[in-house]
C-alpha cells in the first residue's frame, strides 16, 4: 500500500493541537481551584482525546502513547481512584511534553521520548498513589517561557472589509496616475510611483490572507462519498491529492457545490456495482481520483473514475431529441452538451436523473471566471477538468475601443496583437480567418456582434488573438489602448444573462468597463450574418 504524505497536513495539527494544549493547560489549573467540578475533568479528557486523534493521524506513535496514558490518569480521577491534587504536577509535566514536541514537529525534528511519563503515568494507575514527584527531560516548561504569538483567527467579514479597501485603495491610486499624467511634476511622479508599488504590496498580502487549502473542502467528501456508494451497493477508494493548493475563499465557497455535483454524478452514472466491474475484468472496487493541481495563475481540479465511461450513443440521442445540438455536431461537442441541463436516465432517483446537477456546475465555475470540461473513455473512465483561476478580484486587462465604447480584455487570455489589412482577410465557410503562423484563425468582428457601427475609417485593422491550449480566435476591435490592472465586480442587471462579459471593470476616472468573456468567445465561430454559433 502507498503510503500517504502527511506533511501537507502538518500546518492544521500544528494549529489545532497548540489550541487543545492551551486549553488542557487552562482547564486543569481551574481544575486544581475547583477539583469537585467535573465538568472541568471532561473538558480536559476532551482535550486530551483530540490531541490523541490528530497525533495518531499523523503517525507521531509515541505521543500517541502519552496521550492514552494521560486518558487512564483522567479516568482513575474520574472514579475517584486518584485526586487532582496528586496527579496535578505530573499532568502538567506531560503538557509540557506535548507543548515542546509541537515545537519538535514544526522545526521537523524527532519526537521526544516520553518514556518516563508514560511509566510514572502508569504507576498512579496501578499503585493509586501520588506521582508528584515523577520529573522528565524537557525544556523549559510554559510557566517560565511565554510563546509568541505567530497566528491569529480572523473572521472572514474582516478579510472581505479588507479587500474592498485594498480595492478602493488600487482606484485611489488609478485617480493619482490619470493626474500625474496631466502634470510635470518629478516630486508627484516619485509619490505616485511609490504608493503604486505600496498598493501592489498591500493587495498581495491581502490576497494572501484570503488563501484557504482546497482540503478544506476535500475532506467533507470523504463521508458523504462512502455513503452513497454504500447505499448503491457499489464501492469506492476515494483518493484525494493535492488538498494544499490554496484558493481564494470566495472560490472555496462556489467550488464546493460543484465537486458535490461531480462526485455524486461519478458514484452514481460513472463506477459500476461490483457484480458488473467483475464481469468487465475490473477491480470489484472502484477508484474516483479527486485531485487540485497548479497551472500557472490557474488552479486545476479533476474528478476522474474508472467506471463505464459516458454513452455518447444515448447523449447524442438526448440532444438531438431535445435540439440542443445539430445532427452535424462533433463527438466532442455531444460531450459537453451534458452540461446544458439534459439527462441520459429515463427515471428520477433521489440522487440524479433530472439533468440539474451539471448545469449548475458549468454555471458556478463559469461565474467565477472558470471552465469545465470532460473527457470520457469507454470502458475506461470519465474525468471533469474544473479550470479557475487562483485569486479574484483584481486582473490585469487589455483595454479596446469597439464603437464608441471601451472594454477589457484579461491579458491572461491575449496571445497577440496585430494590425491586419483588409485585403488580408479570407473567407473560410461562410466565416473569416487570417493566415498567421501558418494557422487558420477564425475571425469575430467584436462590432457587429454588439450591434454597434464601427469607427474603422481605414484599410488597417486591429486584431486581438485570444487563446487557450491549441484554440486561437481574433477578435477584430476599433483601437488597441492600454494595459492596466483593474478591480472586477460581478455583473448585474440586464447584463448579467449577457454571455459576451464576465464581469465589470472600476477604473479610476470612476467609469465601468465591461470585461469581455474570452473563454465564451473560444467556443464560438460567426457566421455569415456575424451571429454566434457553436464552432
């Protein structure tokens, strides 16, 4: 069996058994005052019984140990066996041992040994007689040394007021460039320069703050997992790998709800019953991988199984019946038409069949500025790749002009910008394309889907080539401004069914700039008439 890595674990138990010792510490010393109160006792054996878990979880065997001894001292208090006053110092002294073996363990060095506790532990329990003068080999005890402080617990309303003034912050400091533009003034250029790179700190170590492992959710998946493949009869090996990426908190909040989508849809239309995996030469027991990887300024999370793989003959069937897709529509395209909210099952069970579950999905990823796709092997598996980004609300952008209007275009998204002359265009099946890098790349006249006349007086036009993997698409604009850094508020209103933008834009002169969705502009081609359709 592989064994597991428990290091990415270790900052949590770090945190949560400082917690439990701070509190057995505390509790006792009420205990000493108070020995009657057995409320007191039962807070501790608490203390003591979590400490225990998250040690044994961690395989640190030896205070694993300790801690069982501590649990029999607290139980012949307990039943009366022993008094707090006996067993007070020794207890303190095997708090002690836990508090400098945290230490140990952050400093990733050997544990203690707790030999001698452990022995004079058992000696109270045997003998019931005081063990008060029972002393081990540590250091220096918390009475004598007072921690630093090195985290704190902060509500996370606390770090939204943060970000929002970080945010009107970096729209103060857009205000000061448009001024120092209109003056010649070194000293104003300095400050300007100066509090720019101020602001660029400040939002990054706010951001930073605002990180939260995606094992946080990971773990609630386990139990919920278990269950209903039990209830179906089926069994599951749910592997969960890389918990330590760390994502905004706004993105662990809408992320959850989709991975439930996707586990449940693996569980239940994915892995087989062991009967069937059996006569398809399977392991009886299924394997469904969920897994966060880090691709540059994007988180990746996969949910894969090794189940059935989908029915492309019953999608198709479905989609063509519901008008979803042409007849003429690729394998591909069948494939992601199973997040528009159809369903391939003919009966509705309490988990699935009313086809909800991935159109939710593709909503709430697509909300947060993310994809999601599938990829699916007969026989073999199915894995969804969820694709967001690692941080929200402050990007970078390329600013153009379209009309009489100005948008914003994620510079994570821009490939190229070109200057094209019109004889340069060529028509590709009712649609455009220019000849670049010796590719076909479809061309979007960003005008005319808009609805707008455009200002083009000239033969020369400007193209922005967005891409992602092996997908390019120029995006034919009016005029190419600049870059800047802007702060993204989610769309209301009207526009917010709007499928051209995924957000809007605050600049410093106080304007809105709808930001363009160059990932929806990836999956479509113009005809003839420049309407959209899928490509």
């Amino acid at each position: 069996m592989t064994k597991i890595d428990l290091t990415k674990h270790k900052e949590l138990f770090l945190k949560e058994a400082s917690v439990h010792v701070k509190l057995m510490n505390s509790t006792l010393i009420k205990l000493e005052k108070s020995p009657k109160e057995k409320q007191l006792l039962e807070e501790i054996f608490r203390d003591v019984h979590s400490f225990k878990g998250l040690a044994a979880t961690m395989d640190y065997e030896q205070t694993t140990e300790l801690c069982h001894a501590i649990e029999d001292i607290l139980d012949a208090i307990r039943n009366e066996e022993v008094s707090v006053e006996q067993t007070s110092d020794l207890l303190f002294q095997c708090f002690d041992y836990l508090s400098a073996n945290i230490k140990k363990f952050n400093n990733n060095e050997p544990e203690l040994n707790p030999n001698e506790l452990i022995i004079a532990l058992k000696k109270v329990v045997k003998n019931k007689t005081t063990a008060n003068n029972a002393h081990a080999h540590l250091p220096p005890s918390g009475s004598t040394v007072i921690e630093k402080i090195r985290t704190i617990d902060v509500s996370v309303e606390r770090l939204d007021n943060l970000m929002n003034l970080a945010e009107e912050l970096l729209v103060c400091k857009m205000k000061f460039d448009l001024i120092n533009e209109s003056l010649d003034n070194p000293e104003m250029a300095t400050a300007t320069e100066a509090f720019g790179r101020l602001i660029t700190d400040l939002q990054y170590h706010v951001l930073q703050a605002r990180l939260v492992p995606v094992q946080y959710i990971f773990d609630r998946f386990e139990r919920m997992a278990r269950d209903l493949a039990k209830s179906q009869n089926k069994e599951i090996n749910l592997q969960i790998e890389g918990g330590d990426i760390e994502l905004d908190r706004l993105l662990i909040d809408e992320l959850g709800e989709s991975l439930t989508h996707l586990l449940r849809n693996a569980i239940d239309h994915g892995v087989e019953t062991p009967e069937v995996r059996k006569q398809s030469n399977k392991n009886p027991q299924a394997i469904i991988y969920l897994r966060a990887t880090r691709s540059k300024e994007t988180a990746v999370i996969e949910v894969k199984d090794d189940g059935c793989g989908l029915d492309i003959h019953a999608i198709k069937a479905s989609a063509l019946e519901r008008q979803v897709l042409p007849e003429t529509a690729s394998i591909a395209d069948f494939r992601q038409s199973i997040f528009s909210g159809m369903s391939t099952k003919k009966t509705v069970t309490p988990i699935s069949g009313r086809g909800l579950g991935l159109a939710i999905v593709k909503q709430k990823i697509e909300s947060i500025g993310g994809t999601v796709r599938v990829e699916s092997i007969p026989n073999v598996g199915t894995t969804f790749f969820i694709e967001i980004p690692l941080t929200l609300a402050i990007i970078k952008t390329l600013f153009v002009k379209v009309a009489d209007e100005i948008y914003a275009i994620p510079t994570e998204m821009v490939e190229r910008l070109l200057v094209i002359n019109s004889e340069d265009f060529k028509g590709v099946l009712n649609s455009e394309a220019i000849i670049f890098d010796d590719y076909n790349i479809p061309i979007l006249r960003l005008a005319k889907i808009f609805g707008r006349n455009s200002k083009i007086k000239s033969d020369k036009n400007s193209i922005v080539i967005i891409g992602k993997k092996n997908k390019r698409v120029g995006l034919v604009v009016d005029d190419l401004l600049s870059t800047q850094e802007v702060v993204i508020k989610p769309l209301s209103g009207t526009v917010r069914n709007n499928k051209f933008f995924s957000g809007a834009a605050l600049t410093g002169s106080g304007r809105i700039i709808l930001i363009i969705d160059a990932a929806f502009f990836l999956t479509y081609k113009a005809n003839g008439t420049n309407t959209l359709v899928a490509s």
